[in-house]
C-alpha cells in the first residue's frame, strides 16, 4: 500500500522524487510541497501526536490491536515508537496507523541497535580500537540490516561522546578520549547506517547521532551529572565527532541528559538553534533522550509544562517518553508561550523523517517477514563479526613471546568470564540470543580439537560480596558458588596444566549507562584468584573482559602476557581461539589511556601543558606539575598494542621545511615487518602547533594508516598534512591557525614518537 495514494484521494498532489538522507537544506521542492499539503489537513492535536515518542517496552503480548499503545496509534497521539521487537508485532503497529486513523500516517520504529542486532559486534569501545573505518562501517550496515528486517527503521546510535573518565560507564558506549579518531569512526557509523539511498533501500535504517553535547565529559564519571567546561574547550576538544556526523548526512539527533552552561542540553537553544541548526547547518530530526524533558523539573530548571515549551522554543523537535508535547503544548499555545509555527516546524522535521525513509511510498518496508526468516544471525554475518572482532583485540603485553598459545598439552581456562555465554555481547545487546553464542571454552576446545586439552574452572565469583556483585552484573547474572570451594578448584586445575588462560574482568553490566565505578581494578575475588594463580608458578595469559580502561599495575607487574578482548560480540569464543592459537594476529591499538590508578583519571594524551611540566616522571618533583605518589602518565598510552610480530619504523622525513599558504606538506615514514608474522600496523601521525593564540596541546592526532605487511616486506607510508589539520578555535572562536613553527610526530602509538619540524605560512 502507498500512503501517497491515500493521500492523493484525499485531495493531495504531490510525486515522489528520489531523496538520500538530507534534505537538501530544503531544496527538495518536492517533499516540501507533499508535507505542506499533508499538514494543511492535519488538526493542532494531530500535530502534536507527531511529537511524541513513546517506549513500547517489548511488554505487548497476544493480540497487538488491543494494546495501549494500538490505541494510541488510532488516536493518532504518537508519530512514533522504540523498545518494540519482532517484525509481526510490528507491522500489526502499522497496519493499525495507515488503515485506521484518518490521515494514515505511516509511523517511525526505533531500537537501541548499538553494536548489531542479533549478530552483535564488539562494544564501540572495542570497535574504536581497530582503528578500521572501512570495519565499522560494514559492522553498521549489518546492523542496519538485520534490525531492518525485523521491523526497525531507525537506530539510537552512533554515540560520539569524547569520553576520558574510564569511571563513566557509558564509555563503553563510544569511540574514546580522541576527537580525531572519533569523526573518523562517526562518519564510518552514519555511513554503514544509512547506505548510499536511504528512501529507495529496505536494508538500510536512520542513523541517530547522540549524545548532544558534551554527555562524556560527565563530572566525576557519574552519569547524568553535569557537563561544565569553557566554549574554547567545547569547540577544540569535544565537537568535532559531533560536526562530522552532520557533515555525512547523519538523519538525527539526540540531545544529552547533560546540562551545558546550566541549561538541560533538551532546552538549550544556543546548543540546538545557534550551534547545530545554524552554524552547522543541521535540518534532520532532533529528539529527546528518555524523557528528558520530564527531568528538567528535577534539574530545578522547571515542570513539565514549562519544561516543554522551553525545549520546543530552543529546537527540540520530538518528545522520547515523557509526554510533555502531547499533553502541554495545546495549552501553552493558547497562552503564547509557544508558536504554531515552531509547532509545525517540528512536525514538519518528523513527517521529512518519514518521506526520507520511504515510509510514504511503502510504510510496509521495513516489516517483511521473508526478510526477518532469512537475514538474521546469517552465517556470512558471523563470519563478518568474528573477523572484525580479532581487529579490536588489543595485546597489552606478551613478555618472552608466551602467546600466541601451542595446541598441545593441557590449558588451564579460568575465571568467571571463561563460560559466561550471557556476557560476551556486553552492553546495550538486548536484542541477541546468547544460547546461540559460543564462549571462550567452547571456542578453545573447538580449535584444539585432539591436539590439546582444555580444562575449565571458574575461580571465583565477580565480587566476594553478592549484592555488590548483583548490582554489577545487572540482567546477566552468574551462578554464584562458595568463594574458598571455587579458589580451590581452581588451583587444583590450575596445577596439573602448562598454561593458564584467567577470563578474568568486568561482568558486561558493569559498563553501559548507569555503571559508573570508583573502583577500576578488577574486582576483588578475580584479583586474589589471579594472585593465587601466580604463585602456582604457571605461565598466566590474562584474557581481559572490560567495558573500560581499567588500573592494570599489578597484572602488568606480575603477568607475561595481557590480551584485552573487551566485549566481543556473538562470536566471542571463536575469535578469542583464533588470536590465543595465533590464526589471528593482534592490530588493535587503544583508543583510550589507560590509567596508573584511578586518582589520574581523567587522563588523555593530548594534555596541554602547565607552566611548569614534570620534568622526571621517575621521581617526585616539588612545585612541579606531578603526584607525590604516581607518575604523571598512564599505564598503556592512547593508540598503545602491541602484536605477534614486530615492527620496525625507519626515520621520517617531509618533503620539504615550509608549508606554503594554501599548500600541502609531505610526511613519509619507512616501516618493516621484521618478525615472523604477517600482519598490520597502524601508523599515526600526531602534531603540536608550538606557539598559538591560545595553549594547544602536546600532541594531537591528525592521520592514522592500518598497512598490512607479510613478514620481511616493506613500504613507505605517507601522510598529507594540509592548512585543514593546522586549524584550531583562537580565544575568540574563531577557527584558523597561527603561521609558524609545528612539531609533526609519526610512531606506533602516542608516547612513542619520531619528530621533525615544520614551519606554516
């Protein structure tokens, strides 16, 4: 059925014509016309009901037509909904808004798909670590569509929050401390999102950019605190993820929890009007977070009705959850607190939402069930993901070459991680199927085969104390056992082995939204399990399950090898075998510094440097800029990892002294292979603007190159530095760079580095 039809016999006369995914800045002359003659018919309350995103909660059961929110569809009180799973549910939804309300608004579907739907890739942290644009997007546009085939036509992802608080649990949730590798990685997101038509294509799903602005920056890692810093800090440090989503065509946007400069971001309007709308050029759709709106009266800021009206007023366009649209607006209008014309402005954005999608033309689209029996959890989707999940592995250290591991004799797998089939998608994975999935154990015996023997012990449990450990592990609990009986099995296992592989970790709730930690070691059962483990005086390979970076001190005092596997997704066990075997080899590079001690955190490498830096990081320096009881820097450093083989980086050299006004500059390293595996490095590139307007950073990132090498060869890599890579916001916001004398940098990672200088015209 083509809504477009109906339309037409109720007097509508529009054709549809070919949109991507913006508008053109309202050039398209014919959306704009179908919506105009679309709203001219529409009531004040129908409007409204545009508006307002309600949650579906997944709680409809038997026959949806005589469900709340049917009835709400037939009210036509709703443009939309979220948290509704199973294509059959869903298109009854929509049977129920095209053939039975007047106007037969087809409606949006919406689902946190954050990092795949039923075959789910590593967390975003982990994806970020691969350093892999071209990875995440195919990762995305899997996502995409699969969540298309069961019904979902738009994604609450990607998140671009510039996190350095490891306390923050929602780190988990992003692409690290870096603004640079984030845009990269945002751009891949949108991009593998919404595909190259969105209107045209079944397989393709609306990308929602969040969360705007500043939401990682939360203060002390306590999520939903506030987000204070200078507008020089905004513009330079976390913005441009943000700005690159709205430059590759990003459909929408979710405004953050947050408040920025005092205001709820939902009802800042230099935030949403002056900055994304207008300085940036946004049309898409701008949508609250859950029910952000409702929290501004518990901000102090103010109650729903106003609350609502003054988040219209600043540019927020549709209403997650809290109602306020739906049920306020019609009054505060009567009252002059807001305007139809802002009203039809954001009804406007909503129906473009939908003609952008397609959902005019076929509202059934996206609701196919042949689609939902066939392109779900696909064997070449799981093949994609446990591909992509070796490139976020991350090897923190590998002393005297103990992995990778031989297929013989017995190894030990121990830890709760080691067999916890509900906890290797990690968070925000609420649509996979975990009796599908195959753990770290299942994985090791498949690959070992007759060739070795793996035995299993769990260990220990997350925490000694269970309702520590039931708040940390959310909705995947353990079976929990007696804390001495599980050490004991575990030495007893551990001893008669010649290796031991501790799955050792965070519990995949423990990061996520609301998961903020103090804490950022591993928890305390796990520790003293692992330091029992090394008094057996057996080899240790720490396989790492975190959400987050975490204080390592003591295993990487005491342990000869640490592979950080993160979340990996559905096809954890398999791609975990294949990197401790050595079928894969490492590439993944760190996306976020990891700490020495929480006392540190935040910490991130592009610092800008105090009056006076420590000049000793070895010893305590008095009145200088350092810890009576730490080193300034952190343990792993930002684009830190290490792998099988080994590379070796020749001197860099630039094609020239000067980089003329308007020119280009040349950056050419040299770089071997010189180990016995094939395999890929990721060469970056880092810059430091000597003197400016204002204090700039140490070291800045400005070019990363994933080059794979077969062992023994070698190439030349080459970086352009251009006019656009020297730019900064001056102290009054004004974006440019200062002539003069730069520091460029090329090395493995952020702390180990080659430099040369450069001067700019």
């Amino acid at each position: 059925m083509k809504i477009r039809h109906l339309l037409l016999t109720a007097g509508v006369a529009c054709c549809l014509l070919s949109c991507g995914t913006s508008s053109d800045n309202g050039k398209d002359s014919e959306m704009n016309r179908f919506i105009s003659e679309l709203m001219d018919k529409m009531t004040l309350k129908e409007k409204l009901g545009q508006l307002n995103l309600p949650s579906g909660g997944d709680m409809i059961t038997g026959n949806v037509q005589n469900s709340p929110l049917a009835e709400a569809i037939r009210k036509e009180e709703i443009g939309g909904f979220f948290n509704v799973l199973g294509v059959e549910k869903i298109r009854e939804l929509q049977r129920v808004a095209v053939e039975e309300t007047r106007l037969k608004i087809p409606l949006i579907v919406g689902n946190d798909v954050i990092h795949g739907y039923k075959t789910i890739f590593p967390i975003p942290l982990a994806m970020s670590c691969s350093w892999d644009t071209a990875a995440v997007a195919r990762a995305a546009s899997i996502a995409a569509k699969e969540a298309s085939a069961d019904g979902i036509c738009w994604t609450f992802s990607p998140m671009v929050d510039v996190a350095r608080d490891a306390r923050w649990g929602r780190i988990a949730e992003g692409n690290g401390e870096d603004p640079y590798l984030g845009a990269q990685l945002t751009r891949a997101y949108v991009k593998g999102y919404q595909g190259d038509n969105l209107q045209k294509s079944d397989s393709s799903v609306m990308a929602c950019v969040k969360h705007f602005a500043f939401y990682g920056a939360s203060e002390s890692g306590r999520d939903y605190n506030i987000a204070d810093m200078s507008r020089i800090r905004m513009y330079n440090e976390f913005m441009e993820p943000y700005r690159a989503a709205v430059e590759a065509g990003a459909g929408s946007v979710m405004s953050s929890f947050n408040t920025v400069d005092g205001v709820p971001a939902t009802a800042n309007k230099w935030l949403l009007t002056d900055l994304l709308r207008k300085e940036w050029g946004f049309d898409g759709l701008l949508v609250t977070d859950y029910n952000s709106i409702g929290e501004m009266n518990t901000h102090g800021v103010a109650p729903l009705k106003e609350a609502s009206a003054r988040a219209l007023n600043a540019g927020t366009d549709m209403d997650m959850v809290s109602y306020g649209f739906l049920n306020t607006l019609e009054e505060s209008l009567k009252e002059g607190k807001v305007t139809e014309a802002r009203i039809d402005e954001a009804c406007r954005r909503v129906l473009e939402m939908k003609y952008k999608l397609g959902l005019f033309d076929d509202p059934y689209k996206y609701c196919k069930p042949e689609r939902a029996r066939n392109e779900l959890f696909t064997d070449e989707n799981r093949s994609e993901a446990r591909r992509i999940a070796a490139e976020t592995f991350v090897l923190l250290k590998n002393e005297g070459g103990t992995l990778p591991l031989k297929r013989e004799g017995r190894i030990a797998l121990i830890g709760p991680m080691g067999d916890a089939r509900n906890n290797m998608c990690g968070m925000w994975s609420a649509t996979c199927d975990p009796e599908r999935h195959v753990t770290p154990l299942d994985g090791l015996r498949s690959a070992a085969g007759d060739q070795a023997e793996i035995v299993y012990a769990k260990g220990s449990n997350i925490y000694y104390d269970e309702r520590t450990e039931k708040g940390a592990v959310g909705t995947r609990p353990l079976q929990r056992g007696d804390n001495k009986a599980l050490l004991e099995e575990a030495l007893r296992v551990a001893r008669g082995a010649d290796v031991i592989v501790a799955a050792l970790g965070e519990a995949a709730d423990m990061s996520g939204e609301s998961a903020s930690r103090t804490d950022i070691r591993i928890p305390d059962a796990q520790r003293d399990l692992l330091k029992a483990l090394k008094e057996t005086g057996k080899p240790i390979v720490l396989l790492l399950f975190t959400g987050r970076p975490l204080d390592l001190t003591w295993e990487e005092d005491n342990l000869p090898a640490i592979l950080n596997v993160w979340f990996a997704g559905s096809e954890t066990g398999d791609a975990v075998a294949d990197m401790l075997f050595g079928k894969t080899v490492p590439s993944g590079k760190l996306s976020t510094t990891f700490p020495r001690s929480v006392g540190q955190v935040p910490i991130y490498y592009s610092q800008v440097n105090t009056g006076r830096p420590d000049p000793n990081p070895d010893e305590f320096n008095r009145y200088q800029s350092n810890y009576l009881d730490e080193r300034n820097d952190g343990l792993y450093p930002f684009g830190y990892g290490l792998s099988y083989t080994t590379f070796e980086y020749g001197e860099m050299s630039l094609n020239q002294t000067t980089m003329p006004k308007g020119g280009s500059l040349k950056v050419t390293v040299p770089l071997k292979n010189t180990g016995e595996y094939d395999g890929a490095e990721i060469v970056q590139l880092y810059i430091h603007d000597r003197y400016a307007d204002i204090a700039r950073p140490v070291k800045e990132l400005k070019g990363f190159q994933r080059v794979f090498l077969k062992k023994g060869e070698s190439r030349d890599v080459t970086f352009t530095l251009t006019a656009e890579d020297l730019k900064y916001y001056n102290s009054e916001l004004t974006y440019g760079y200062d002539p003069g004398e730069f520091e460029v940098m090329i090395g493995p990672n952020s702390r180990d580095v080659q430099k040369k200088t450069f001067n700019a015209d």
